[in-house]
C-alpha cells in the first residue's frame, strides 16, 4: 500500500517534470525566415509579429530581399515634392485587405477614393467612352444603347448571351474563347482585348479564364448564362434584402491609392516591421527543409545561412522555384513553368497649359488594331485628387513591353509622347519623365493554371511550416496579395504557437 502511494507520488512528480520541461521546451523562441520583401513578405512579417504580439510570444524574424530597397514593384520617382508611382497606382477596395492593412497600420485617413470612373477605349484615333457600370458586370443599358463603342450588330449579338448554349463540360478555356463564344468578337476586340492588354501586358487568348474571369464562368455554370445569372442573383437578392447589386467582390466598390501614392503603404509596413526584424540584403539561393521540414536552412549568395523553424516564401514563382529545387523537385518544376511577362511603366509631368484641354476622366486602355507603343494610359492627376498634385498634369503610361525591352529610357519616352498625341491634343514638353522596367513581374495565368495551382499546393501542404505568398497564386492585385500573405501567416503562427502554447 505504502508502495502503490510512493509509486503514484514519483509519477506524479515526473509528470511535473516532464510537463516542465515541456514548458521550458515550449517558452523557447520561435524563428521565421521570411525570403521577399514586396507587399506579400512585408505583410506576412506584419501580420506574423501581430499574432506572436498577441500571444506573448517571442518570435524572431529574418526578412531578406535581394534588392537594396525593400517594397519589390512598389517603386515611386519624385518630382518637384511629387511622389509618382512606378509599380501599382491603385487598389480596390471592394476587397477590404487593403482598407483593413491600412488602417492597422495608421493610414487609413490617408486614402483616396478615386474621382472619376469615365474610362476610355482607344480605337483609331477617338477615345469611346466605355459604357457605365460594364466593368461592374451591371451596365447602364441607357448607356450600353447610346455607346459609340459597340456597332448595332455588336450590341445585338451581346443581347443574345442568355440564348448561348451552356458549354457543358467547363474545361478551362483562354478568356478570348469565353468572351466570344458568350458575348461575341465585338466585345472581345473593344473591350476585353484592351483590357487585359493594359491589366496583363497579354493577349486574351493566353490567359485562363477560370483564373481571370471566375465570377463570369460560375454564372455560366450555375445559370446557363451570365446575363441570366446577373438577373436571377439580382432578383433574389433584392427580395432578400431590398438591395439590387450583385457584382463580386472585385469589381465593386471603387479604385483608391493613397496621398502620398502606393508606396505610402509599403514605407509604413516597412517602418513597423523593420524595429522587429532582422533585414539581410542578399539573394535565396536556396531553401531546404531539416529533419522533414521540423526546421529550414536558406542559404544565401553572401555565404550566410539562416536556420529557422518555419519559411515564407514571398519570391515571384520562378525565383521560388529555383530555390526550392533541393525541397521538392515537382514543385520546383510546378512553379519554375508560370511564366511573367515585364511590363514597362511611364510616368509623365506637364504644366497645364501644355494641354488645350487638361484630359479629363480616369484613361484609356488601347485596342489592339490600333495599339503601337501605349497598352494604357492613366489620366493620374484627374483620375486621384492628391493634395500634391496642385496645377500640374500627370500621366501614367503602360508600354508595350515585348516592343521596347531594347529600347533607351529617351527612345522609349520619344514613343510614348508620339502615340499619345493621336489621342490627346499635347502642345508642350514635358516637365518630367521616369520610365520603370519591372523585370518579369507580371504572372500569365495560362489556361489550366488552376491545375497547376493544385499541384503547387498539395506538394507545399507536404510542410506545414512553409507558406507560398505573392501574385502567382490566385490573382496578382495587392488587395489579393495581402489576402493570401494574411491567410497564411495565420497558418504559420498556428502551426508555430500550437507547439509553444499548447
Ligand atoms: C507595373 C505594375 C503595376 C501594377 N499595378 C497594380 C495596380 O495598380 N493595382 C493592383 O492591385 N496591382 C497592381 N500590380 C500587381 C501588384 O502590384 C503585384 O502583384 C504585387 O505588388 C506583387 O507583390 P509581391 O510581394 O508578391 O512580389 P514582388 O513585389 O515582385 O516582390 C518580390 C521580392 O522578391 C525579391 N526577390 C526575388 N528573387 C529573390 C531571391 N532569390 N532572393 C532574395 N530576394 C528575391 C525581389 O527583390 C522583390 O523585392 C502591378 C504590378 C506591376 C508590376
């Protein structure tokens, strides 16, 4: 008897012992190597040290990025106080990453709605304004009927979608085959053509539709017919809550940037993470998983190796897939296959009076029988009211990058202003011109990309402790980047924190 209590008594104790020795196993620090610093690694540092804040832990994080400035295709030039964006210029907002990230960060009273939607579509020489609503997948019929854009064929042939048949087996087609067979090649040519010519710097027929047109397709799918889903979804929802707008979450609400231009919010990121985090300026050569992936070694071209309990990977996919070869083959392969495309971005000063009249509207997108060296062009300064734009007039011009990847920054600025003058009546100099080239920063989501994407994620899901951020994962917008880099820092911290707090 005396000896089943003593017996009870030790194990109890080594039970102690054992679940104190868990415990100082458990308060031990955690480690993070986060490889990219653009949006998504900034955000996934942010949101990585905000859960660890929460939960009291100690978390150390090594963010290392390649280039001398952290913020990847966020890049600005300045101009007599003027911040220009180089990189991305607007956000929706109908995804509220954005609006969210920035008001954690304390901006949020720093953004800007945009002033106007009047968008253009260029064709000859004329700019046709696009009808009301269109972008929203709710037009303005009114609008859609008086529109110099569309023939009487054209429009008739777009009022005939419901009477298409359904495609019955959805194989992902090009976004060229979806648009025709639904709405005919009018609205592929006037429209679609030069959209995903300004947003993608690719023709329509190497683009997924599943990736890029999602929304569109499951109408199709579930309605038999886009306009006839609109209408259905539109219906019912009124009955259910009085309201009459259906459009997904990207097409609403408005565009929106910042006072001081994009790069405010990749500054801000970058001031709150940086007191937290280790930064290394070096290339990833590569990343390798220890002990099954329990922990990571990266090894980086300074000769430095960082060991860590959990990766992030925020590297455009071919960079990733260079330096996960010794992790995992397939994957290396997988991700090594998307290819980008480098779009070239110009951006332009002028005094107002080098206009006869200032361009008013948000821009225009190029048709492609008319495009030569312009994708798009921004009206920025009509477009955002920024405080800092006083009386000047600024620009923002996508160039057709395949043409001009040889080009001098002077040949390419000499093009531009020659093209821009079919469009717009320009009678002065411009004050100030910056071209950036953004090497092979733009994913193509080519048909079947949503496979590929499948197979990236079943064999990254083989570690628990690495995540893939960045644009070549779903959609490439920032509000969908910060999305994706949020969702998987909470993954992260769970897999991490579980084990320290169990
Ligand atoms: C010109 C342009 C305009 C755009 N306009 C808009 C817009 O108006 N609105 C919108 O919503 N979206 C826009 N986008 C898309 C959006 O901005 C991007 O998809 C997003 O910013 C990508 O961020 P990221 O952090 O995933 O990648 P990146 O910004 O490409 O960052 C990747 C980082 O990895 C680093 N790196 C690469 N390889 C290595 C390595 N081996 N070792 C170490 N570091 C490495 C690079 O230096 C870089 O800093 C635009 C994109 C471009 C290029």
């Amino acid at each position: 008897m005396r000896h089943n209590t003593e017996a009870k008594r030790q194990d109890h104790r080594l039970s102690t012992i054992e679940s104190m020795n868990a415990r100082i196993d458990t308060v031990e620090r955690k480690r993070v190597a986060i490889i990219g610093g653009g949006i998504s690694g900034l955000t996934s540092a942010f949101y990585l040290l905000k859960s660890a804040g929460k939960k009291g832990i100690e978390l150390e994080v090594t963010l290392v990025d390649e280039s001398r400035s952290l913020g990847g295709v966020f890049k600005s030039a300045s101009y007599d106080g003027l911040r220009l964006d180089l990189g991305p210029e607007c956000f929706v907002t109908g995804k509220p990453a954005v609006l969210d990230l920035a008001n954690e960060l304390g901006i949020g009273s720093t953004i800007l709605r945009q002033s106007t939607r009047r968008t253009f579509i260029a064709r000859g020489s004329f700019l046709s304004k696009i009808p009301d609503g269109l972008f929203a997948l709710t037009p303005n019929l009114k609008d859609m009927a008086t529109s110099d854009l569309f023939s009487w064929t054209g429009k008739i042939r777009m009022a005939l979608e419901p009477f298409v048949q359904k495609q019955e087996r959805l194989t992902d087609e090009s976004v060229a085959t979806f648009i025709e067979r639904r709405f005919g090649k009018e609205l592929l040519q006037r429209l679609a053509e030069p959209m995903i010519g300004g947003l993608y710097g690719i023709e329509p027929e190497n683009l997924s539709a599943q990736m890029t047109l999602p929304y569109m397709r499951s109408l199709e799918k579930e309605h038999g017919s886009v306009i006839k889903g609109i209408i259905q979804k539109t219906v019912k929802r009124h009955s259910e809550t009085g309201e009459w707008f259906t459009s997904p979450p990207s097409c609403k609400g408005t565009m929106a940037t910042f006072d001081e231009g994009m790069t405010a919010l990749t500054q801000m990121l970058e001031k709150c993470v940086q007191s937290k985090c280790k930064v290394i300026e070096a290339h990833a050569d590569s990343i390798e998983p220890v002990n099954e992936g329990k922990t990571w070694k990266t090894r980086l071209s300074n000769g430095l190796q960082i060991d860590s309990d959990a990766v992030v990977v925020a590297l455009p996919a071919k960079s990733a897939g260079r330096t996960l070869l010794q992790t995992d083959r397939w994957l290396s392969e997988c991700l090594q296959s998307i290819n980008y495309s480098s779009p070239i971005v110009v951006s332009l000063v002028f005094e107002k009076s080098a206009f006869k009249s200032a361009p008013h509207g948000s821009g225009f997108l190029v048709a492609g029988d008319t495009r030569k060296s312009v994708r798009a062009c921004t009206f920025s300064s009509s477009k955002f009211k920024r405080r800092n734009y006083q009386n000047k007039v600024v620009l923002r011009v996508s160039v057709d990058s395949t043409k001009y990847r040889e080009s001098s920054d002077e040949q390419i600025k000499i093009a531009v202003l020659e093209d821009l003058s079919r469009f717009i009546e320009i009678t002065g100099e411009p004050l100030f011109c910056a071209v950036a080239r953004h090497n092979e920063a733009i994913p193509q989501f080519a048909p079947r990309h949503g496979h590929l994407l499948k197979e990236i994620e079943l064999r990254k899901n083989r570690f628990a402790s690495l995540a893939l951020v960045g644009n070549a994962y779903g959609a490439i917008g920032v509000a969908d980047c910060i999305t994706r880099a949020k969702e998987e820092s909470q993954r992260i911290a769970d897999c991490l924190f579980s084990v320290v707090n169990p």
